[in-house]
C-alpha cells in the first residue's frame, strides 16, 4: 500500500475518526441490525482513510469484528464509505493456516486409482548419478539410463528410518517390551540392503504380527525363532520324596511322660502318717512270697560257714 504524503495539520485526521456514525450505519445496513455490538477503535491506513471496528453479535462468529473504512479526499470534501468486512479480532476462531495440498496428504489417503506426483525437488530424492554414501545408489550409478532415475537422499532415509524406529514395529512398542528376543537373533528376519542394513529388516514369520512389514532390529513378539518353553511342572517339588506305601510306620510316645508315669504308680500317700510310702512292685512281691521259711535259714548257714573258713 502506497502512503499519500501531505501536509495535513490534523484536520483530515479528525474528520475521519470523527465518522463512527457513519461507519456504523454503513455496517448495519450491510450486516443486519442486531449483528453489530460495540465500537472497539479505530485503524489508521493512509493519510485519507480509516478504519473503524465494531464487535460483531453474529452467531458463530465471536471474537470477530466489522471493519469500516472511511475516507475522504480533502477537508472539504465528505467522508465516504469504502467498504464493509468482517475481520477477525484477536480472540476470534480461525481456520488453521493454509497448507498447500501436496503437504496436507497422510499415509492411508491415498485410496485405490489415486495419484500423488512426486514434487521435482522432492529433498527425500537425489539422482542416480550424485555421489551418496549409499551402497545400493553407488551400485545403481554403474545402470545410469539403464536403472532408476533417482534414489533415496541421506535425509529421506534418515526420515524413514526415524518414521519406522517410532513406529508400531519399532523397539519401544508394548510388544517389543514384553517379547522374549530380539528381531536381529530371529531366523526369519530379513536384513535390508544398503546403509539401513544394520537396523532394519523384513520380518518373514507367517505367525508374527509383524509379517512382510519392517521391522527394527530391537522389535520382537513371542514368535521368536528360538524361544523355549520350560515343561517342568509349576508346582514346587521338594527335592527329597518319601513314599509312604513302602515304609512301616509305627506309632511312638514321649518317654518323659512314661517315665513320670511310673514314678507315680510306685509311691503313694499313706492315709494315716501323711507320709509317702514305698510301694513294692509286682515283681518284688513275687520273689519275697516264692522264699519259704527252710531256704532262707539254709542261706543264712551257708554264709557263716564261707565267712569262718574263707579257704573252703
């Protein structure tokens, strides 16, 4: 916009912040009475024009404002409406910022019969004839007019390999965690070729959710090539097991209690005295009663006579 040099004293300045009026009636007459709210100021654009801003009550359209710019071509002449919009304040909801559409396109819109060109200074892409670190693009540089015309760039691999590493088959996914091994230990992981070799695979097990879809190296399931199961029991054994069917078992008792027992049984309370007396066994009573009167005074004489003569 081209800024008219003048030199106004501040006349034409205040004529036209003067012209709220006009301003508003113009934006009523375009937005319908009862859409337009509170004049909130003014914007000045040149010399000869202002803009004047009033809240708009239009449904849907909060924190908006209509913009009225008015002007005039000398201080003589009258103020003009020049046009009436409907701009957004600085708590309006607005649309996001344009992208263009090329950029707006995400994995899974491409649908059947779809086309998406390439743009030609794609960054992801480099001819075949640049010098890259990547062995596959060197080997594809000997087929020039032959082979690809282009390959991937360092930084569209270096994309790839961030997009994979973060994505459901990378290593910090809920599967890897719980999985018994890893991808680069399985038999049916498929090295990929160039630079991306040493991360990244193809994974070849029918069983895995990860089938014909690549993998990181550190990724893993419980399809696992080498994974065991233990078929010991669950239940803790103990190391040394007696079996009761081959071994006798007989009952024991406490022999302190049995010794107790008869001790009690060979003394008793005399009821007279109150003193304990000397209970003879059963045995001891045998043996005095089995004695006659003849055979313990024949014991009592072959005694005397082995004391008198000790050579007999």
């Amino acid at each position: 916009m081209t800024l008219l040099l003048t030199h106004d004293d501040g006349t034409i300045r205040r004529k036209l912040l003067d012209a709220v009026e006009p301003a508003r009636e113009a934006a009523v007459e375009d937005a319908g009475d009862g859409n337009v709210g509170e004049y909130v100021g003014a914007v000045a654009e040149d010399a000869f024009a202002v803009t004047h801003l009033f809240d708009s009550t239009l449904p849907g359209y909060r924190g908006w404002r209509w913009s009225v710019t008015v002007a005039t071509a000398d201080e003589e002449a009258p103020v003009t409406i020049s046009e009436v919009v409907l701009t957004p304040g600085p708590d309006a909801i607005v649309a996001p910022r344009w992208v263009p559409w090329a950029r707006r396109v995400r994995p899974g819109d491409l649908g059947v019969g779809d086309i998406f060109p390439t743009q030609p200074d794609d960054p992801r892409l480099s001819p075949t004839y640049a010098t890259l670190d990547d062995p596959e693009a060197e080997e594809v540089m000997r087929e020039i007019g032959l082979g690809r015309v282009r390959v991937m760039s360092r930084l569209g691999r270096q994309e790839a390999a961030t997009r994979w590493h973060r994505g459901e088959f990378g290593p910090r996914s809920d599967m890897a965690r719980s999985a018994p091994a890893t991808c680069g230990t399985c038999g049916f992981y498929l090295q990929l070729a160039g630079s991306l070799r040493a991360a990244f695979g193809v994974c070849g097990n029918e069983i895995s959710p990860a089938d014909g879809h690549v993998v990181h190296a550190e990724f893993g399931c419980g399809a696992h090539s080498e994974v065991e199961i233990e078929t010991s029991s669950s239940v803790p054994v103990a190391e040394l097991v007696y079996d009761d069917s081959l071994l006798d078992v007989e009952p024991t008792t406490d022999p302190a209690s049995d010794t107790e027992a008869e001790a009690n049984s060979e003394t008793t309370e005399s009821p007279t005295t109150g003193t304990e007396e000397s209970v003879p066994s059963e045995e001891s009573a045998e043996t005095a009663t089995s004695e006659t009167p003849d055979e313990t005074t024949e014991s009592a004489t072959k005694r005397t006579d082995t004391e008198s003569n000790p050579n007999a």
